[in-house]
C-alpha cells in the first residue's frame, strides 16, 4: 500500500494501514509538532481561564461616588471626639489636616487648608 508521509511529502510503502510517516526520523517531527500543536492549545486555555478568574473579582457594578458633606463630616468627628474625651474624662490631643481639634473654629481652619491644597 503506497502512502505520503505528512512531514516530508514523500511516497511510501506502508507496512501497516496506519502508517503515517515514511521513516523514524518524520516520526520522530512528527509527534515533536503534534506535541507543539497540543502544548500551545493548553497555554491558549489556560490563559483564557486566568482572564476569566481575573474577572470575577471585578465589580459589575458602577457605585457613583458619595458625594459627602465636608463641613458636617468634620462638626460630627469633633462632636464625636469630644464627647468621648468628656465621656472618659481625658484631654487628648487630636489633630486634623495639623490643626487641633479642641480650637473653637476648628471647622473652617480645616476647610481653608483642604482648599489651599486643591
């Protein structure tokens, strides 16, 4: 039975049915390029798989940013600051943005260094 081999295009006479390759050597090509075929489809596979993990952690979805109120963010911490140290009966010394919390216009210090940085 006369056969071509698939590496280098030769005829052959085949001594079984299921021959493919005309000598050792085409063999030989042959199943290093079968395994080169094979080993690139796993890395194809396994780098979609790693996208898809990536993914998952990702968030769907899109939170708008909270807008927040500066000015009152700052009167609540003070207001919060201050009556735990009333609460314990212990002065500390707590500073925002380096100004002292205790300072009567605390507030709008804070928010003229906030605005000086922008």
């Amino acid at each position: 039975m006369k056969k071509k081999c698939l590496i280098c295009k030769k005829t052959f006479q085949a001594k079984t049915n299921r021959s493919l390759y005309c000598s050792e050597e085409c063999r030989k090509k042959g199943i290093r390029e079968k395994q080169r075929k094979l080993m690139k489809q796993k890395r194809a596979d396994k780098k979609k798989e790693k996208i898809k993990v990536l993914n998952t952690n990702a968030d769907v979805t899109e939170k708008p940013k909270k807008i927040r109120n500066l000015v009152q963010h700052y009167k609540k911490l003070k207001r919060e600051i201050l009556d735990n140290e009333s609460e314990f009966g212990f002065t500390g010394i707590a500073l925002v943005e380096g100004i002292d919390i205790h300072e009567e216009n605390f507030v709008d210090l804070v928010m003229q260094k906030i605005k000086e940085q922008q």
